[in-house]
C-alpha cells in the first residue's frame, strides 16, 4: 500500500516537470512496484500454507466434523451461537494442540521424511512466532469454548490439550503405550459435542467416546504400519510391540478392528438408535474389519494402506447414521 502511495505521490510532482524531462525515480517504478507486489503475494501465500501446516488443518477440520456431530446427535434445541462457539473454540484449542506437537519435536521432525518439511524443522517458522500462534489460539478457544458453551466442555478441552502436548508427545518415544494415552484425546471431540448440547455426560456421550476411542488404535497402527521406518528414525515405536511388520502387530490391529464392531452398536441394544442405524453400522464394522483380515494374513503395505483409508470412511459414516437414527 505505501508503495503505491509513494508512487502516486511522485506521479503528483512529475506532472508540474516539463514534459522533456523524466523524473529518474519514475522510470522503472511500475516494473518495481509489480515486482513487490508479486513478491509480497507470494510471501503471503507462503506464510498461509506455513499457518496451515502448523496447525494441521485437515486433523483439525475432523475434530470438528466429529464434535459437530456430538452437537447434533445430542439432540435437543439447535443453538446456532453455541454450535459456532464449539465449532471455533475446538478448532482453536486442537491448533494449539498440534502446534505444541511441533514445537516439542521440531528437532525430531527433521529426521523423518513425512515431517522434515513443516514449517519449524525448514526454519519457516521461529519458536517464538510457534509459541505466540499457540498462545493467542489456546487463549481465543478457551474464552469461545467458556462463554459460548459451558464450564465441563471448557474444561474438557484444555484437558485434552493437555494430555496431548504434555503426556502423548514425550510419551511416543518411551513406549507404545503413548498410543492409548493418545486415543483419548482423540476420542473427546464427539463427547465435547455432546457437552457442548447437553452441558453434561450421560450414556450415550461415553458411547460415542467408546466408540472413537476404539477406532483410534487400527486407525492409528495402520498408520504406523505403513510409517514405521520413518518412525524409527526418530526413535518412535508406535506399534503395539517392536516386532515391525510381524503378525503379533497384524493381530493385535485386528483383534482391536473386531471389537469395535460390538461396541459400536451397543446404542442400539440401549435404545439409543434405531435397528437400521445398528446394521448400517455394523456393516461398516465388517467392512473395515476385512482390510485388517488381509494385513493379518498377508502383512503387506498395501493392505494396510487399504486399512488406514478405510478408517478415515469409517468414522464418519458411523457418526452420521448414528446422528439420523438418533
């Protein structure tokens, strides 16, 4: 903008010149100020994407997919201002989550492949700017998720923040157990949602945490299955034992792919949803039970790529028939 200012201020003193002289600082400033204008769109765009990595935008658009559908399936009067408080506050409170990911394992980051070009590890971003960004979105989803919500789904969220950034990081590279103290973080957005409707928890809000909750370990081992080299390199072992790619893993991710089938359609046998809803989900169970079948026999990367993107297709459409036959 000051660009363009200072130009048209010197347009301004050329026009009182005689026109057989050129005023030197004009000759070449449209090809300067075009220059800097791209220059600085680019940088901008640049800068987005390094926000967009930082805070891992698609996970965060998940999280609020599935504590949108917590809301909903609640039931209830619809609160347009609370749905859109959840909706901001959990977005902020999971960015600020996997921001604290990052600063705590920037130096790890750039021993693996998939993480080695992320904004802290490529020196885009400074730790200071990383801790500010984590800041000003931990401070924004606390006062929308308390003013907006309720004090229990406040509290619940900083608690997974918590638990996440403070427990789960460091914990990854002690042992696999970092996987169950992850899942649980990962399996409150659809609680929160419900919390978020109903300002308490009841039966069917711990049902919806059970079943995320369940889906968390073959969802998250299919990906480490197919990240364990990576994984390795900075000292992570995520799959349940430190076999590799052995059948003792295969098993352990489809014994746990099999019982999420039956607690995912408990809320049908409580009454909660209705006997369409149970065998749509139970279908589903089936369906994403066959990939992890295959990996058990097979222990081949493709099977378990098979799996990891069917549980990305599972979630979701358990959650959305749930919420229609509520």
């Amino acid at each position: 903008m000051y660009k363009k200012i200072e130009y048209s201020f010197l347009l301004i003193i050329s026009a009182f010149l005689p026109k057989n002289i050129t005023f030197a600082p004009l000759r070449n400033y449209p090809q300067v100020l075009a220059e800097n204008s791209v220059q600085i769109e680019k940088s901008s765009s640049l800068k987005i994407s390094d926000y967009i990595a930082f805070t891992k935008l698609r996970l965060s658009l998940l999280v609020l997919f599935s504590a949108g559908l917590g809301y909903l399936i609640a039931g209830g009067i619809f609160d347009p201002s609370t749905f859109i408080c959840l909706l901001i506050g959990g977005f902020s409170i999971t960015a600020a989550s996997n921001g604290l990911n990052q600063i705590f394992e920037r130096e790890l980051d750039k021993l693996m492949k998939r993480t080695m070009q992320r904004p802290l590890p490529k020196e885009k971003m400074s730790v200071t700017e990383a801790y500010v960004l984590v800041i000003v979105f931990t401070i924004t989803g606390t006062l929308f998720l308390w003013f907006g919500t309720n004090p229990l789904c406040t509290v619940l969220s900083v608690s997974s923040l918590i638990l996440y950034a403070f427990v789960y990081t460091p914990l990854k590279r002690v042992s696999s157990i970092a996987v169950f103290v992850g899942a649980i973080p990962g399996a409150l957005p659809p609680l929160l949602g419900y919390v978020a409707a109903k300002g308490s928890v009841d039966y069917l809000a711990m049902l919806l945490f059970a079943t995320q909750f369940m889906w968390q370990f073959p969802h998250f081992w299919a990906i480490a299955w197919r990240m364990n080299e990576d994984y390795a390199k900075a000292g992570f072992s995520l799959l349940p034992f430190r076999s590799g790619h052995s059948k003792q893993n295969a098993f352990q991710i489809l014994i746990y792919t099999l019982f999420l089938i039956p607690v995912s359609i408990v809320p049908v046998f409580m009454g909660y949803t209705h006997l369409i809803s149970g065998i749509i989900i139970g279908i589903c169970g089936i369906v994403f039970l066959i990939p992890a079948l295959r990996l058990y026999k097979s222990l081949h990367m493709k099977d378990a790529t098979v799996l990891m993107f069917t549980s990305f297709l599972y979630l979701p459409v358990v959650q959305i028939f749930m919420w229609i036959n509520i």
